[in-house]
C-alpha cells in the first residue's frame, strides 16, 4: 500500500518528521528529508534521505506498511501518550428548565428537590484512552474510553461523540497539568473503579468462552478419573493377586482425588483471565457549562448539591455516590443525607465508620 491510496499514511509520516525538526521537500518518488541530528540516530538513518512512496520499490528508505522504517516511527511515537488539549463553543447555553430536567433523569428517594440558582461557568472533563489485553489460553485486545468531570469525578457516556460540532479547536497539551498529587491519586481511583464495569462488557464473550472451555475440559477430566477409578477397583477382584498388589493398587486409588485435584486446578489456572490496561491517549476537554444548585428536602433535613449541566450532552451530568464513588441517577439518602446508588444505600460505607 502506497501513500497515493492511504492518504493518512502520509499524513503520519510527515507530521512525525517535521514535529521532530525534519525539513521535507516533495519528490518524484516521495520526498526528501532532512533530519537533524538526534532524529537521524533515532531511526538510524543518514541526516539526508530520500523516502520512497513506491510500494514495489526496493528503495532501504521506503515508508509502506511494514518496512523497517515506518516500523521505528511507529514505535518512538507511541512511547509517550499523546495528551491533547480541547475547547468547546457553543452558541447557546441552557438558562431555563432545569427543574424538569433533573426531574426526567434523576430518581431522588424520599426526598423532593428544586432548584435553587444557577450560573454560566466553565469546567474541563479528561477522556483516557486505554488499551486492554486480556490473556488467557488466548487472548483479547482492544481500547476502552473513560470520560470523567474533572471537578466531580463523574463519569460522563456519549460525550465523545456528541462534541464534535462544538469543538472550537484542538491544541497537543505541551505544557504540563498543574495538577496535585491528591488529584493525579483520584484519577487513578475513577478509572480503578469504571474500568472493570467498562472491561466487563469488553471481554463478556471472551470469558464465557473460557468458561465453557474450561467446563468441557473438568467435565472430560472428571469422566476419565471415574473411570481410571472403576477399572482399577474392578482389578482387584481378579483372582491371583497377591496382598502387596492390592495394597499398592488400593494406594494408587486412594491417590486418585488429589491428583484429579490438581490437574483441576492446572485447567483454572490456563482458563483463568489476566487483564494488563495501559494509557494510549488522554484529551482535556474545555467547555462552557451550566452549575446548577439544588436544594434536596429528605424531612425536615435539607441538602444542597452541585450539579453540573453538560452542554455537549444536552443533560445534567449524574450525581456521584459517597459509598463506592459511581456515578448514579438512581438516588437514595441515609440518615446523614449523604447521596448513595442504591446499593450502597442497603448500608451506607461512609456511616459505617
């Protein structure tokens, strides 16, 4: 394949080269190139080449699927995380409706609520790309997209695809995150607790087939030591046998349960799912929004919550339960109106204490 029937191959390589100081000049049979210094030891080639575009060329420098070259480029760009940076715009904002809107998608137990103010504010929301591998006596791979509001830690489903017509422009992030090690360790736990609801529905096919495997296989395992036991116990009855015979075959049986244990075991062992996750991608996402106060009645108690209008979705962002920090519209209260999911409301984790 040639740069003339996939456009975005030449898009790649010459993004990767002029990003990295390269000077490029078009060609006849592709382009020429000059590389500094570091660049050239890099994909070891001379500061001066010539690349090929020719799939039939025998050229050493040819940038094709598969040649040595595009192989280097690929690998030294993938050994960072590309970190992109976002801004939303929007024509119009919400500024009215809110209380049917909360009502429409939240289910709130035991309490009644209105809105209390709202205001035009800005808020950032992080996308992490990851990619999974999922190893067992084969193996799976594939990407996951998480996306959580920065400031509340909810995870947001559909935005990705419901921005693009918003998006005023994307910028790579060269400039490092000002942020605390106390935010960096939250991240890290928002993505523990929704990657393995997320890689769940990834890898369901993948785990049933194991399972089944891994049933064909004991119920096989089992079938030949039931058998292996009748034969042997039935040749103890044969006639002639001396006593240190039967003992040692009586020995061999008794053995039979653990071994068939353990061989068991092994089959758990092949079947069983080894997941690896690693970050391939992340995107800040700017964008204007709605902050929207709400002031719950559970009683005579009363409880204010802040929540966030999403533009891009068209829909309030869901509340995050204080038990296991997932983010719900099924909403339930404890007796220190602390917000839960309904599971967590069976016990409330954070009155446990």
């Amino acid at each position: 394949m040639s740069f003339d029937s996939d456009p975005s191959l030449e898009h790649f390589v010459c993004r990767f080269l002029e990003n990295r100081g390269a000077i490029i000049e078009k060609s006849t049979k592709g382009f020429d190139a000059l590389l500094p210094d570091h660049l050239s030891k890099l994909l070891q080639v001379p500061e001066i080449i010539q690349i090929d575009t020719d799939p039939n060329s025998e050229s050493t420098w040819s940038a094709n699927f598969g040649s040595p070259l595009l192989e280097k480029m690929v690998n030294a760009a993938c050994e960072t995380v590309p970190f992109v940076e976002c801004y939303l715009q929007f024509d119009y904002l919400k500024s009215q409706g809110f209380d049917r809107l909360i009502r429409n998608q939240f289910a709130f137990h035991g309490s009644v609520g209105k809105v209390e103010s709202f205001a035009e504010v800005r808020t950032e929301y992080l996308l992490l790309i990851c990619k999974y591998l999922a190893q067992s006596d084969e193996q799976k791979e594939g990407l996951i997209k998480l996306m959580f509001n920065l400031e509340t830690g909810a995870r947001i489903a559909d935005m990705e695809q419901n921005m693009g017509l918003a998006v005023g422009k994307f910028q790579t992030k060269t400039k490092p995150v000002n942020w605390q090690d106390e935010k960096i360790k939250k991240m890290i736990e928002w993505v523990e607790r929704h990657a393995k609801e997320e890689l769940g529905k990834e890898i369901a096919s993948f785990e049933d087939s194991m399972n089944r495997r891994l049933r064909r296989d004991v119920a096989s395992l089992e079938e030949y030591y039931t058998d292996l036991e009748q034969e042997m116990a039935a040749s103890l009855e044969r006639p002639g046998l001396s006593s240190q015979l039967i003992k040692e075959r009586q020995e061999k049986i008794s053995l039979l349960p653990d071994e068939l244990a353990r061989k068991t075991d092994d089959l758990f062992k092949k079947y069983s799912i080894r997941v690896k996750i690693k970050l391939c991608g992340a995107m800040l996402i700017c964008t204007p929004a709605v902050k929207v106060l709400y002031r719950v009645s559970v009683g005579k108690k009363q409880q204010r919550l802040s929540m966030i209008y999403n533009p891009a979705n068209k829909s309030m962002d869901p509340l995050v339960c204080r038990g296991c920090g997932l983010s719900a519209f099924n909403i339930h209260f404890c007796r220190h109106l602390h917000l839960l999911c309904p599971i967590c409301n069976a016990e409330c984790p954070v009155c446990k204490g």
